[in-house]
C-alpha cells in the first residue's frame, strides 16, 4: 500500500502485491481515496484483527456493494461482456 500526506488527510493507493496470486479476478486497477487518518488506523486494526489486508476488505465491500445494487451475484465475465455490449451498441 502506497502512502501519502495531503493535509489533514491521507491518499491510500489500494493496489494487489507484485507476485501474489490471481484468484477469481484480475487485479490491476488502482483505486486513490481520501480518509480520516484516524479511520484508516482503525480500519487497518480491525483488518488485521481478522488476519485480512486492508484490499481484501475492500473488494469484499466493493463487490457487496456491487450485489446489493444490481440484485445479482457478482461476475467479472458477465459486466464485461455487457461493458463490450454497450460499447458496440453507442458506436
């Protein structure tokens, strides 16, 4: 996780480790967001409490996030053909 100071509050890019494993998803998007330093300390706790990473917990959020707002099971394979879908069909 790369760190970085911007005023009052911390820049967190939540990238994969060089290396590790790609299970299910591909993982080489980088996603920047701005936090509470003292909600990141805690947040980084409670991750580490349930022997996760602080990226785990977020793609579990995102992917949650994901399910309660389309109503189905999250794909990989089925937004991308549906991306593509919508692609073809605004040319």
């Amino acid at each position: 996780m790369t760190l970085k100071w911007e005023s009052y509050y911390h820049v967190i890019h939540i990238h994969p480790h060089q290396g590790a494993l790609l299970a299910l998803e591909e993982r080489t998007a980088r996603l920047t967001i701005l936090i509470d330093p003292r909600k990141k300390a805690v947040f980084e706790r409670l991750c580490a409490e349930e022997d996760s990473t602080p990226s785990q917990v977020v793609r579990r959020l995102m992917r949650a996030y994901i399910e309660s707002r389309t109503g189905k099971p999250w794909s990989a394979d089925a937004e991308t053909k549906s991306s593509s879908r919508r692609r073809m069909a605004s040319e």
